[in-house]
C-alpha cells in the first residue's frame, strides 16, 4: 500500500505544481469537441521526410527489432558525431560522447538524474519549457527562475547574477526556446558561461530546435566556447526536425564520464532508445543534404510569417519569433481574467486552441499571453488564420 500512496502523492504533486498540464489538456480536448484546430500542442503534423519511412520498413524487414547497445548502434553515434562537427562545431567521439536517447526527454531526465544532487538550486530562464521544472522537481531539486526581458526575452545579466546562491549547481539552457522563439546571442552565452566558469556550475543545454532558426540567424552550441565542453550536457534530437515525435530519438553529448553514468541511468529506465528507429534515423541523417535543412527552416520562415501576419489583422500583438516554432501573442485586448480564460474564450470564438502564457512563467508575466505553434501543414494553418481573422471580424462588429 506503501507504493500505492507514494504513486498518489507523485501525481498528486504534479498536477498542483504543473499548471500547464491540466490546462493544456483541458483544451485539446475541448478543441477536439468542438472540432477546432490545434495549435496548442507542440506536436509536428507536418509529415516526415521519404527517407526515414523507407528506412524504417527496411529497418524492420531486416528484423533490427530488439535491444540494442545502451548507447544506441554505433551508425547512428556515428551519424551524431559526424552532424555534431558539421552543424554545431563540436568534435565528439561516436564510442565515448554520445548516447543515443529515448527522445531529447528521455536525455534531459537521466542527466538531471545524475548530475544533480536533492536540495541543490537550477537556474531555468522563464518562460521556459514546463517539463524543466517538472523534471527538476522529480529529481529533488529547486528550479530558480529568471526572468527574461519582458517583450525582447533579452537576458538580463543582474537577474541571473542575483539568482544564484551557493546552493546553485546548473543553469538550463534552451536555444531556439520553446515557447519565445528566444535565440540567445553570442554576447548572451558569453555571460551564461562565464557565469558557469566561475561558479563552477553545469550547463545543460536544450538544442532541440537547433534547426528552426530566422532572418539568417546561426546556431550557437554553448558547449563550444573556451571551457565549456567539460561542463556542458548538450542534448537534442530529431523530434521536430524529422517531424518524428512519437519515434523518440535523442541524444547527449558530454564528457566520457557523465555519458557512463547518463547512460546507466538510462539503460534503468528506458533499456534504449527504439532500434529500428535508430536505424532509420542513422540513414537520414547520412542521406539527406544539407538543403533539407536550410528548406525546413525556409519553409518555417513562411508558416512564421503567415501566422504573424495573421495575428497583427486579428489584434493580438504577437512577439515575432528568432527561432523554433511557436509565437507568443499579446492577448490582453481579449476578455478574461486570466490567461486560462482568454485561451478558452478564443478558442470559443474561433475554434483555434492555444496555450496559456501562464502555463511557462512562474509568476503573472504570462497571464495575458498566449502561445501559438505553427508546425502545421500550410493548409491547416492558413484554416487557422482564417478562423482567427473572421472570429476577430465578428468580435469588431
Ligand atoms: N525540449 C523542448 C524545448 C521541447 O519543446 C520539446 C517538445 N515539446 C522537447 C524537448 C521534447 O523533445 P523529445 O520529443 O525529443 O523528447
């Protein structure tokens, strides 16, 4: 009975300290109820690319069906290492820095696991990704938030210095960020490690919309400046850029030590990541050219700008994204007290769903915005924009 109450307890703690869960799935089902559209949810329904299809029937037919290596099959490591050095400048070894994960998740949770201690202090820059706090909690440790720039979501250098005590033993990262679409500048990661470097703290980093960057702007991997590899837990995956969410492929890249012990933890809780989906991704990776890339985020910039442009005619002022694939909007001139009401009330109106700002801020800074995610299909999102303008026509006359 024991272990019944402490599962009580566990999502009973959850649920009261997640107030983006109950209200995220409250309206994804009143959106489906009234057959709206939703751009609440993260989820890519953009489709994926051929290859990874044709790779994965294959995968399977070769019967690559069972366990694998708790770091994941040497091809797709070395598809990792390879990508690591082309696109973000890292220079990783495939047999001693990587660990193929179960999804980006499955790579935060585990190094959380392992790398921080019950009592001690993480700094996470609000608004901020809710699984970060969550899994934070899990672990035992204190998520300390600081907030970015209202509007810009600029870093503000004496927020973060002011945050940290002697308990603070890591900062979460997150560029392109979901849900600002923040893409922190190289000054901004200069502070952030210089901070890390004297404070002798880890750095973990989410890159997992590394790809979705605008208006020519480059990614950074915060692991690459002077003295940052050894303190830094890079993790990423290919969720959102193969439009693969439920497949769950991840990865961590860090020193040779803390992927031994990432790794163990993640062998207890996930055995690894699915195999013929390794397979599968390892031959993407290998075959589709680096046009692939820059056409995503192309094709992103115009999905981007189709909403933000649509958003400007409905009245809700929306903050234009650097980076990833969400927009937060200005949604004040909308009725409702709070931010949960605002999004029903729109929601009601237009049959569009969308996220509460409060559901990413930890204090009132989120009550009158809203997020919207733009990986749609061209189609569904234009309906979307449709639906938003003529619900604002209706609410004008
Ligand atoms: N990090 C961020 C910032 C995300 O927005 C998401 C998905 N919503 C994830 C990680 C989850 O990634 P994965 O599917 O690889 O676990």
């Amino acid at each position: 009975m024991k272990v019944h109450r402490a599962a009580q307890n566990l999502s009973a703690n959850a649920a009261k300290d997640d107030p983006a869960t109950p209200d995220l799935r409250r309206i994804s089902v009143e959106c489906e109820r009234l057959g709206g559209i939703n751009l609440a949810q993260g989820i890519c329904d953009t489709g994926l690319p051929r290859v990874l299809r044709d790779a994965l029937i294959s995968a399977v037919d070769k019967g690559f069906n069972t366990y694998v290596r708790l770091d994941g099959i040497a091809p797709l490591r070395r598809a990792i290492a390879r990508k690591a050095k082309r696109i973000n400048g890292l220079h990783v070894d495939a047999d001693r820095h990587v660990l193929v994960t179960a999804g980006a998740t499955g790579g935060l949770f585990s190094s959380f696991w392992v790398l921080i201690s019950p009592g001690e202090e993480v700094i996470v820059f609000d608004p901020s990704y809710s699984y970060y706090a969550h899994l934070l909690r899990r672990v035992g440790a204190v998520p300390k938030f600081v907030n970015l720039k209202e509007e810009s979501f600029a870093l503000v250098p004496e927020r973060l210095t002011s945050a940290l005590t002697k308990k603070t033993s890591a900062i979460i990262l997150n560029s392109p960020a979901n849900p600002s679409g923040k893409v922190f500048t190289r000054e901004e990661l200069e502070f952030i490690a210089s901070i890390a470097r004297r404070n002798s703290l880890i750095v973990f980093t989410d890159e997992i919309y590394e790809h979705f960057l605008y208006d020519g702007r480059k990614h950074i991997s915060i692991a690459t400046l002077p003295g940052m590899w050894e303190r830094t837990v890079t993790v990423s995956g290919y969720s959102k850029t193969f439009a693969i969410t439920g497949w769950r492929i991840g990865y961590v890249l860090c020193r040779e030590d803390w992927v031994r012990r990432i790794g163990y933890v993640h062998d207890l809780a996930y055995v690894c990541a699915p195999a013929p989906m390794q397979w599968a991704v390892a031959d993407a990776i290998n075959i589709l050219p680096s046009s692939y890339y820059t056409e995503l985020a192309r094709s992103y910039e115009r999905k981007r700008s189709m909403l933000i442009e649509s958003l400007h005619r409905t009245g809700l002022k929306p903050v234009c994204p650097e980076g990833s694939y969400y927009i937060m909007a200005d949604a004040s001139a909308l009725p409702g007290r709070t931010g949960w009401e605002r999004a029903m009330y729109l929601l009601r109106r237009s049959k569009v769903a969308t996220v509460p700002g409060s559901a990413f801020y930890h204090d009132e800074s989120g009550a009158c915005l809203l997020r919207f995610c733009f990986a749609k299909t061209d189609s569904v999102l234009s309906e979307a924009c449709h639906k938003l303008e003529r619900a604002a026509g209706r609410q004008q006359r």
